[in-house]
C-alpha cells in the first residue's frame, strides 16, 4: 500500500508538471508575438528531441471552441506521451469538459503497467478564461 500510495503522488506529481511546465512553441504554432517560450533545460537534452511540458499555454488567449478542446487534448497527450514511452503506463485517457464558454476542465485517467487505474483531477491547478 506504501508503495503504491508513492508511485501514485510521484505519477501525479508528473502529470502536474507535464502539463503545467511550458513547453517551447513549435516552429510552425500561431504565437502572438515572437516569443516562443519553453524551458530553458530543453535547449540541451540528454535524449533527442526530449522536451518537458505541454503546448497548452498557446490557448490562454484563444476564444473557446471545439477546435480549442480538441487541440488541448491533443497537447495533454503529447505532454504525457513519455509515461507510455518510459514504460510507467499502458495507456493515457484526456477527458475534457466544457464548463461554460469561458472554462475547459482537463482530467486525466493513467492506466499504469500493471493495468490500474489513476485518476488525476487537477480541480482547481489549470483553469483558462478564454477570450470571448
């Protein structure tokens, strides 16, 4: 149970972090002016192409749409991508909600190794006001 209760706020912790940290813009992503961004660490990473957090902060200033859930699904993915690659998880389930036309809810559902299941509802830890 110790273990488990460990790997479950380490995984979390994780997933915060993943999401949470700024990811460099993509040389081809719409910015609103030339700064691109990013964690400084990723300009010198041990494995190729390795980068830490996600694209999500590209949609702080965007209206609310479907394309918008879409595309924040899409970055929680590729930002989680690498507990898949690593081995952590078998599979990894983004599930958002639209509030309002102002609020998006992300929750992500990890299943590990060993096929358990984790939960992970950030509440209160992303929340955008989207331009309206």
């Amino acid at each position: 149970m110790f273990i488990s209760q460990n790997l479950h706020a380490a995984l979390t912790r994780s997933v915060l972090i993943s999401l949470f940290t700024w990811r460099r813009a993509a040389a081809d992503d719409a910015v609103d002016d030339e700064e691109r961004f990013g964690w400084w660490g990723d300009t010198f990473p041990t494995v190729a192409d390795d980068r830490i957090g996600s694209r999500l902060w590209l949609l702080r200033r965007v209206k609310l749409t479907r394309q918008t859930q879409l595309d924040a699904e899409f970055y929680a993915r590729e930002a989680l991508q690498w507990l898949i690659d690593d081995g952590h998880c078998s599979a990894i389930d983004i599930i958002s909600e639209r509030l309002d036309a102002q609020r998006l809810n992300l929750r992500t559902v990890l299943t590990l190794a060993d096929g358990e299941r984790l939960d992970i509802n950030p509440d209160h830890s992303w929340q955008v006001t989207y331009a309206v």
